[in-house]
C-alpha cells in the first residue's frame, strides 16, 4: 500500500520548502510559556482535540482545533488556572457549551469531552500529583520504556489510542516549549483523518480497489479498515520524515495545516509566510494529486 517512488518524490519537493518551524506560542491559543499552567493547559486541551464541529462557516479566523483553543484560551485569561486537574475534576457538560460556543456553534458531544476532561483530572491528582510535568519526570523523560512517557499517557482514558495520536500531539507542542525527552527518535505522527487523506491524495499511500472504493462511494469505514489506514499512513510518514531528513512533529506541521486546506480553492495558511513560495506551489500540486472524498470514519475520540 505504500509507493516509495512517491515518498521518494514527495521528499524532494518537501526540502524545497524550506519550512522554519512554528513555535506554539501565538497568545490568542496559548498560554505564555511555564513550567506548570503552559504543560498543563495543553495536556487537558490534547485530551478534547477531535472532531470539533468547527467549520469555517462560523465566520471566525480560526476553525477546527484552531478555534477550540481560541476559546479555551478566551477562558483561560479569565481564570488562569482553569485548565488544572484540581478545577476540572467536576467540570460538567453545560460548562464545555458554555466556554466552547461560537456565535451559536456548539463544540460536539460536549458530554463526551466533560467526560475525558474529568477522567485526565482524576488520574492526574491520584497519580501525578496533578501535574503532567511530574509524569514526564517519573518517567524519566523517555518515552517508550515499560514506564515511560507514551506508556503513563495511556493510563488516561483521551490517551489510550493504540496508534497515539493525541500522546504525540501532546508531545509535538511542547516539544516547541524545550521538552526534551531521551529518545526522539521514537516520536511518532498523530495520525488523524487529515493525515490519512493528505497521504491517499498524493499517492504515497494505495489503498486496494476495495477500500478505495468504500472511500470514494462516502460509505463508512470499518474499524478495521481505519486502524490499517492509519497505520499504513503512520508507515509512510516515518519514511517520508527520514528520506526528506525531517523530524515527524515538524514534517507535521506542514503535511496537517496544509492538508486540512486541501477542499480550498485557493489555499492559504499561516504557515505561507514560513515556506518558499515557488515550492509550495508544486507541493499543493503533489498533494493534490487525486481527488480524496472526505473520509467517514467509525465514531471516536481518538482523532
């Protein structure tokens, strides 16, 4: 299902970027940078980042997962340690509507959300003394020992992703802060539907005539189905990251704020300032090699 002559090709049009990586720190989404209210913050926001409801029809600037953390950090000026674990262990349903609506757009299921933010809260003060920065240190800062990092995320309901999406998410951002763990080399990409859709469209994944004809009819995958799609694209970017020389979480950054774009007549992202413009044009081009339905997915809180 892989076409390394493609991953091949994408890497070359991928140096040509030149891309200077963004930083995390934009104050409309983000706290200013500590070592407990920042780390903190992005732990629980992770936890809730899936399938907002969020489309560009609400008229912001922002939508999607962009949008989540507007108002999250909206909320966040207003009470600084909100997203701590000894404040959200009783947050309720009716709190997630009335922080996460937009000009009458509700986030979705924000039961589910109360529910996953509650869930992180409780193991964090049980085991980690309510702070996420003391189950990095417990884990020595490494991530894929018996106890390490990837395996402590899993303790919380929002982590438990098999494939980690939201584990290497969380890490991607603060990473960008000065998290340094012992073993980089075992980061990984957050594979969500973007991803998966960005490597079908420009080939570097072949789903079989089967699978990609369930995709093309916008009939809903299986489990099955989308486990072995996220983890054939998993595959694929690992190679494309070490054929271009390009650290996951940062290839990320690219591959994910442009593939989200990717319906967009005319594509344009803040990242456009951070690329070489010649190249970005033959990048949309490659990744737009086929036309990719919207992908229905299995309900989850995974991605």
């Amino acid at each position: 299902m892989i076409d390394e002559d493609r991953v091949k090709r994408f890497a070359g049009v991928l140096r040509r970027l030149r891309y200077r990586p963004i930083s995390f720190d934009n104050p409309e989404l983000f706290p200013e940078p500590d070592d407990y209210i920042y780390p903190n913050y992005v732990f629980f926001m992770v936890a809730i980042d899936h399938r907002t409801g969020f489309e560009k029809s609400t008229g912001s600037k922002y939508h999607g997962s962009d949008l989540l953390f507007y108002l999250a950090r909206k909320k966040q000026i207003e009470e600084p340690e909100f997203f701590t674990a000894k404040n959200l262990r009783d947050i309720s349903a009716e709190d997630i509507r009335q922080i996460f609506t937009f000009k009458g757009v509700t986030v979705r299921g924000a039961e589910e959300r109360a529910f996953l933010l509650r869930d992180c809260a409780e193991r964090l003060l049980e085991r980690y003394n309510g702070d996420v920065m003391r189950l990095f240190k417990k884990a020595e800062f490494t991530l894929s020992s018996e106890k390490g990092i990837l395996s402590r995320l899993r303790e919380f309901r929002a982590y438990e992703d098999p494939m980690m999406k939201k584990s290497f998410l969380l890490l991607k951002i603060l990473k960008r802060q000065g998290l340094r763990v012992k073993d980089p080399y075992n980061l990984g990409f957050p594979v969500d539907s973007v991803l998966i859709r960005l490597a079908i469209s420009s080939r570097i994944v072949e789903p079989d005539e089967d699978l990609m004809r369930k995709i093309d009819s916008g009939e809903r995958l299986t489990e099955r189905e989308t486990a072995m799609l996220r983890e054939m694209t998993g595959k694929a970017l690992i190679m494309l990251s070490a054929e271009v020389g390009m650290e996951p979480d940062v290839l990320d950054d690219i591959l994910w704020t442009y593939g989200r774009e990717i319906d967009s007549e005319k594509i344009v992202t803040p990242l456009d300032e951070r690329v070489d413009r010649e190249a970005l044009r033959d990048f949309l081009l490659f990744i737009r090699s086929r036309f990719v339905k919207k992908i229905e997915f299995p309900p989850t809180w995974y991605f």
